[in-house]
C-alpha cells in the first residue's frame, strides 16, 4: 500500500509584507540619515516622500530650495514626491489643514505610518504624534534621541554631500550659507550651535550619498538676506 507523505508535510509559514511608510522629506541632512535608517529595516517599505512647498515661490518651505532641486532628489531616491502647498507666511490652521488632505489621500492608500526626521524636539514630536492620532496614523522617528555630534560625524562617514542653504543669521556668521558640510564645517561651528542645526541654527540640501542612485548636480547662486535668515540659492546645472 503506498505510504502518503503528504500528512508529513507542513504548510508553509506565509511571510508578512513590509509595512508602507511615508517619509516627511525636507531635503536636508536629517531626513538623508532618517531615510537612510529607516530603509535598513527590511520590515518596512518606504511609499513616498512628503513636503510642502511654498506656493508663488516654487520652493522647499523653510528651506528655500527651488521645487526643481526637490524633484531631483525624489527622482535620485527613487522615490515618488507628493508636495504639500502652503500660501507664502502661512498660519498654522492653513499648514494643518493641507497637511491633514495630504495625509488623508496617503491614509486611503493604506499608509499609516509617517517617519520623521526629527532629532530631540520633544515639543515637535509630540505635536506631529497629535495630529497624526487623530486620523488614526503614527509617527516614528528613526534616529531620534541619537546624540548630534555622532550623527554628525556619521553624515560625513557614510559619504553623504549637502551645501549649508539656509542660516540663522543671529546664530551663525553669513560665511557659512553656502558652505559644503564637510568635517571642518563641523568642526567651525561655534559651542553654542547644535552639530545638526536641530534648533533651527542651519538648514541644508543633501545632493549625494548612500541613498542616493547618483549625484545632484548644483551651484551656488547668489546669497539673499530674508527675514533674519540668509538664503543660498542653489541652481540646478545643466545637463
């Protein structure tokens, strides 16, 4: 009588699918290192990116970087761009009620997760994770309470390149708009001045590195002095 072996066999385990995430993108060298963390998990799949951008200026809000050079970065990263549009000075129920759209589109995708490259605001974490709970998303922050000095370091190490574009004027001297964030940049900042700029100190553009499928090309245009902050406006080389 021939023997069954089927009995003997067992099903096999199914395998749970990565679960999508949405990264909050603001094109500089924390959401670089956060992206750069998050997409080590393999338990995780990043969706997308996400940021708003100042409408009449087509630029990174903040930041001041040209839309142009944010497109760049998705399209380097693989990734796909959503952009959140925000009037010029815009008041906060105006910045939450767009983002709450964005986020509600993103939900209805099946995205419940949103990352952040937030550092150690508690404030601002627990005002991101406010928000979020009421649309029944989380938040999660990949390289948060890590120490800045390290992180630092850590940017140069992993071969990460990005051009200082937005300073504090009454923080740091104007020389350092425009700067590359290399060891001495680092190095120049003054005691006072978190390594990452975590207290609004500088603001950067992250145009090459290890998530990066190739290099941005960029170049420094002129500096413009705005509302206390000095802006370097980066410009997108010709191909």
């Amino acid at each position: 009588m021939p023997t069954n072996n089927m009995a003997s066999v067992k099903p096999p385990i199914p395998q749970s699918s990565p679960t999508p995430v949405l990264f909050c993108w603001s094109g500089g060298k924390d959401s670089a290192l956060a992206l750069h963390a998050l997409r080590q998990r393999a338990e995780v799949r990043v969706t997308g990116l996400l940021t708003t951008v100042t409408e009449g200026y087509d630029r990174i809000s903040m930041h001041g970087v040209r839309r142009s050079l944010l497109l760049r970065q998705a399209e380097a990263v693989g990734l796909p761009c959503y952009e959140v549009r925000i009037p010029p000075q815009c008041v906060n129920p105006v910045y939450e009620s767009r983002m709450q759209q964005a986020l509600c589109a993103q939900l209805a995708a099946g995205v419940r997760i949103v990352a952040f490259g937030d550092i150690f605001l508690e404030d601002l974490r627990e005002y991101r994770e406010r928000n979020l709970a009421r649309l029944g998303m989380q938040a999660v922050f990949p390289i948060w309470r890590r120490d800045t000095a390290e992180l630092a370091r850590e940017f140069c190490a992993l071969g990460f390149h990005a051009i200082a574009v937005c300073i504090d004027a009454r923080k740091l001297d104007r020389s350092f708009s425009g700067r590359e964030l290399t060891p001495e940049f680092f190095a120049d900042l003054p005691e006072n001045v978190d390594p990452c700029g975590e207290n609004g100190e500088f603001h950067t553009f992250v145009f090459g590195g290890p998530i990066f499928n190739k290099t941005i090309a960029v170049q420094r245009g002129e500096l413009v002095d705005r509302d206390g902050f000095i802006f370097c406006d980066l410009k997108e080389q010709e191909r």
